[in-house]
C-alpha cells in the first residue's frame, strides 16, 4: 500500500508545478486540453447523430406499423390470415389498411399524394398521439384526416371539404375533412390523407374487400425475430418490417456515425500523442531525480509504473473535464434549445440530443487505452535509464 501510494506520489510530483517547473506543466496541461475537446466532440457528435437516427425511427414508427402482411398487392382473406397469428404472445396489436395514390383538389390547390383506409384499435391509438386538430373518432365517419403540411398547400382546415380523385376508373369523391394529423416526418405530412377501411374500400375499390395487414409488437427491436415466426405460418403472403422497409435509410446513418466518430476519434489519438512527447519531456527532464531513485532502491518496473500513472492521470484529468464540458454543453443546448433548425428539411425545429450510459462508457475506455498506450515508450525509456548514467548529468 505505500508502494502504491509512493508511485502516485512520484506521478504527480512529475507532471510539474505550474510556477516551478512551467515547461513541464504545460505540456501536460496541452495534453489535458486536447483529450477535453475531443472527448467533448464525440459527446457532442454522438448525442446528434443518436437525437436524429432516433427521432427518425420515432416518427417512421409512429407513422407505419411494426411489421407488415401485405399481398400483391393487397390480401383477400386478410381477416382470416390475422387470426393464424393472433396466439403469438409478441403481437400488440393488429390492424388492417390500405392506400392508393389519388389527387387532392381544393378551390386554392390540386396536389398529388396517398390515401390510406385504417381500421383497427392499434391503427387508430398510434394515431391519436400524432393528431393536431380534430379527433380520431371522426376516422369512423364520413370524412378525411390530413396531413399537417398537405393541408397548408390545400388551404384548408377541420369543417372544410376537399376532392379526392381516385379510383379505378377515376372519380372525383367530395369529402369534409375532420382533422389534421402531423407525423413530424415532411415527405409524409405533405402528402398522406387517413379515412376509415370500409369507406375506402367502397369508393376506391368498388367495394372489394382488399386490404393489408398491420401488426405492432412489444419489443420493436425484435421485429425480424417474430417476422420470422409469422413466415413460418404465413406462406402465401409477403412479411415485411420496419427495419427491412427502412433498411437503407438507417444504413445511411449508421455509416455517417462512424465516419464522424473516426474522424473525431483523430483528435483523442493526436492527444495521445501529446501525453507521450510530454512524458518523454520529462523523462528527460528528470533524469537527475531518476538517477537518485534507482539509487535509493527503485526497480526498474516501479519507475515504468511511475510514469504510466502519470500518463493514467493526465488521460483522467482531460476525461473528466471533457465529460464535464460536453455535459455542460448537451444540457445547456437541450434546456434552452439554442440551435434552431429549419423544420420543412429536418422535420424538427431544434436539434436533438441523446447519449447513452453505453457510449459514455465506450468514450471512457477508449481515453484509458490511449491514455496508456501514449505512456508505454516513456515509462519504457526510464524503466532502462541506469544509475551512472543518469547521475552523469548531476
């Protein structure tokens, strides 16, 4: 224990006093800096880029079931069908849709777009959460809810009537409109129209009854596993998920990460390197000192210890700074939203900022690898220093 206590002692006498030995504590102190700014970053670069993958998923979740039967393009039997799998204890919730592509037509504005025909509690509860004016109730009358951004183009608002033109062969239907529903994902807002199954079915498909089936589950994460379950029962339809559906989308996020994540990751290295040229600055430095403890009994490895812990502790003191400021900053940007975004691009009018326990962990673990490896040809260089030599330059 005062073996310990003396290495540490050594360690931290070594890296220098800020009026005594200027040089050396400033070298140290530039090591310190560059591992709090690039901890800092990838605090910072990480919070943004989970904020925006995961209010996508959000907003993509909340705007599609979790996992999809769907025929070619649309099922016959589908009641039947969502029967077979109804015993699956993942399964939430079941529903059934389907959409077509139509043209919307106000006195002001004819744009082009999607109508989907929901029917179901799951449908229908996912989508209380995201209505803005109006009430889902209305999803079982006569009438259409909008999308946010299709009704600013339309000109329109709850108590309005709009065309919808559509149809096999196309007619033009009049409709009032009963809400207005808001994803917060634009492509989708700006297009999207919802009206109850059956009605659809009787104006867009001459009364058929063709549908697709929508299913949420517990654990959206483990979709793909009880995809699979549903193909084992379901041969004669095509199963599909959210991740599949959006598989490129989140691909193209998960690469943007990393490639940020290496490029910030430099300045950590480069840090690491400063923690190994001022080590080696004070191997030099204290050759005298190091001379007189080998002296006085000091093995080689307790030098080499020595210096690793002066190494350990500049990489803790620019970790802990560095967690300190990007907290600092994270809470300051969530709290205050400073950094507004320009909502019709991103969807979101502020900047999003998510960090988990995990990746803060990751951060930890790769500044004490770094911090230690940067130590390992310093402390090496004075583990080998001998006695004579270093008394030379006494």
């Amino acid at each position: 224990m005062r073996i310990n206590r003396c290495l540490f002692f050594l360690a931290r006498r070594f890296l220098g006093r800020r009026h005594q030995e200027s040089f050396i504590w400033f070298t140290g102190f530039v090591s310190v800096v560059g591992i709090t700014l690039g901890v800092a970053s990838l605090m910072l670069v990480l919070g943004i880029m989970n904020g925006f993958s995961n209010d996508l998923k959000r907003k993509i979740i909340g705007a599609n079931p979790h996992i999809v039967i769907e025929g070619d393009p649309y099922l016959y039997d589908y009641e039947k069908i969502a029967e077979r799998i109804k015993f699956l204890p993942e399964i939430t919730g079941i529903s059934y849709f389907a959409q077509t592509q139509v043209i919307y037509k106000s006195s002001l504005y004819m744009i082009g777009g999607y109508l989907r025909g929901i029917e179901g509690n799951s449908e229908i509860s996912n989508l209380k959460q995201f209505v803005r004016q109006g009430d889902t109730d209305s999803i079982n009358s006569e009438g259409i809810i909008l999308g946010s951004e299709l009704a600013k183009e339309l000109g329109v608002g709850v108590g309005d009537t709009i065309f919808i033109i559509g149809g096999l062969p196309p007619k033009e239907f009049l409709v009032p409109v009963k809400g207005i529903i808001e994803y917060g994902v634009y492509n989708i807002d700006v297009s999207v129209g919802i009206m109850n199954l059956r009605i659809f079915q009787d104006k867009f498909f001459s009364g058929k009854r063709l549908a697709n089936i929508g299913i949420t589950v517990s654990d959206i994460y483990h979709s793909e596993n009880i995809a699979k379950k549903i193909r084992e029962i379901i041969h004669d339809a095509k199963v599909n998920t959210w991740m599949r559906k959006n598989k490129i989308l989140f691909a193209a996020l998960a690469l943007e990460k990393k490639a940020m994540l290496l490029i910030l990751s430099i300045i950590i290295i480069v840090a690491s390197f400063n923690i190994a040229s001022s080590l080696m600055m004070t191997v030099y430095r204290k050759i005298r000192e190091i001379g007189v403890l080998k002296t006085l009994g000091m093995t080689g490895s307790q030098i080499r210890a020595v210096f690793l812990i002066e190494g350990f502790l500049i990489g803790i003191k620019g970790l802990v700074y560095g967690l300190s400021l990007g907290s600092v900053i994270i809470w300051v940007l969530k709290r205050y939203n400073i950094i507004h975004l320009p909502e019709f691009i991103y969807s979101i009018s502020y900047l999003p900022l998510e960090l988990s326990g995990k990746e803060i962990f990751l951060i930890c673990a790769a500044v004490f690898v770094m911090s230690l490896a940067a130590s390992v040809f310093p402390a090496y260089k004075a583990g080998k220093l001998e006695p004579a030599t270093a008394l030379r330059y006494e």
